[in-house]
C-alpha cells in the first residue's frame, strides 16, 4: 500500500527532531539512578542499561571546579554540580560495563584557579595543592578538577599510573561550543583509563592509532570502547585503588 506523501513528511520531520534531541539534548534520553540532588552517584547514568558485574568496584570521586568553570555554567543555566556529575557518569557507563568499575561522586568543592595560567600540569599540581589532596584524601580516591580557563594543547591531563599510589588526578578543560560540550565525558573517560595504566596513541604509525579505540586519538570523540590491549591493561590494574588503602 502506498502511503501519502503529506504522511511521509510528517514522519521525515518527526525522525528529525528526534534526532536533534538525542544529540544535543542526551539527558532527554539517559536513564539512570543518579541523585542529582545530594550529588551521590550510584551506579549512575546508564547509555546502554545491562546486568552489573558480580564483583563493582566503587571508587569515591571528589569533584572541584573553579571559578571560570562555574561561572560559565550559570551563564548557561545550568548547576555545575549537576552539569560536572553528567559528564562524570557518562564517562563511567563504559568502565562499569566493560571492567565493572563505578566512580561515584562522593564530595564536591569549589576551587579558585590561578588566573590566567594555560599549562594543564600546572593547573592540576595547583588544584592538588590547594585542596590539600597530598595531605589526606578524606575517604576519596580521586581528585577530579573542572576547568573553564584555555588549557593548551590539550582539553585534559591525568596523572598516568605506572605502580604509584599517586596517580589518582585529573584536570578537564571544559569545552565550551555545544558540539565539544557533548564530548567532554569522551576527554574524561580516556583520562580516567590512564589513572589504570592505559595510553594515548597518537601517532598514525601506531596500528593502534587505527583501531576503534578511544585512547586513538582519531577515535577520540566517537567511541567509548577500548582496543584488546588497553582493556587488558585497565583490566590487570582495576583492583589498584583497593588493593593500597
């Protein structure tokens, strides 16, 4: 049976703007148990909703963000602490299905950034000191720190895990234009894999490089998936944090 053009378009339309929702609008279609209001996540927003594992790994997250970053969050109308706990959870959708590792907010605190600095090592070393991570983490594991200040180069740093109980820090630029906005939890997620040992490929020399793997930086920004070797890695070292308390 042949439907009616004006039915066609009416349909056409429809696919369009559900379209346009899902991509600049996620919330509209993320599903998850999150409590935005004491901002303690739980298993977190779910992407692609599956049993857990049998044995999660929860790790505390204290989440800081300085002043530029809260700033351009009310200019935006939205909660910093809602917006940073977002980016968070949508970054660990693919850790808890893949490793059955959860990061959940467990403290967040406002911070003042030097003015002005656009060195991401500084920022992070800074944001460290300040907040008196070196000196005692109060029950957390992780010292998250959003940014709105221009770091160069590139939008996150993270401290790389090579056997060191001190690698437990990131620092993410947050991305202002709406389309980057949206990608921020893919910055976040391969920054989080280096706190577990995996690396950046960068170099289209790297077979690696080619892989849909989202430490590739060709691959950054359009998978949350990690290549055999990195996921073997993340997986050798996903017990670091309870194994040294």
């Amino acid at each position: 049976m042949r439907v009616p053009f004006r039915i066609w378009g009416v349909f056409t339309i429809f696919l369009a703007v559900a379209s346009l929702k899902i991509i600049f609008f996620p919330s509209a279609y993320i599903e998850g148990d999150g409590d935005l209001v004491s901002g303690v996540s739980r298993e977190g927003f779910r992407l692609n909703p599956s049993s857990p594992p049998e044995d999660v790994i929860t790790l505390r997250v204290l989440v800081a963000a300085d002043e530029e970053y809260r700033k351009r969050m009310d200019v935006m109308g939205a909660g910093w602490r809602e917006e940073a706990l977002m980016v968070l959870e949508r970054a660990d959708d693919a850790f808890y299905r893949d490793f059955g590792i959860n990061f959940a907010a467990t403290g967040f605190v406002e911070w003042d950034s030097p003015n002005e600095e656009s060195d991401g090592v500084t920022l992070l070393i800074a944001a460290q000191s300040d907040l008196g991570w070196g000196q005692g983490r109060d029950g957390h594991d992780i010292l998250l720190v959003f940014t709105g200040q221009d770091i160069k180069d590139y939008a996150g740093w993270a401290e790389h895990y090579y056997g060191s109980r001190d690698a437990d820090t990131v620092i993410l630029q947050h991305q202002f234009d709406l389309w980057r906005r949206n990608k921020d939890w893919h910055v976040l997620q391969g920054e989080l894999s280096h706190l577990f040992g995996a690396s950046d490929h960068v170099s289209p020399s790297d077979p690696i490089y080619w892989r849909e793997d989202i430490m590739s930086y060709k691959w950054l920004y359009y998978t949350d998936k990690w290549d055999a070797l990195c996921s073997k890695i993340i997986q050798k070292n996903r017990e670091r944090f309870s194994k040294i308390s």
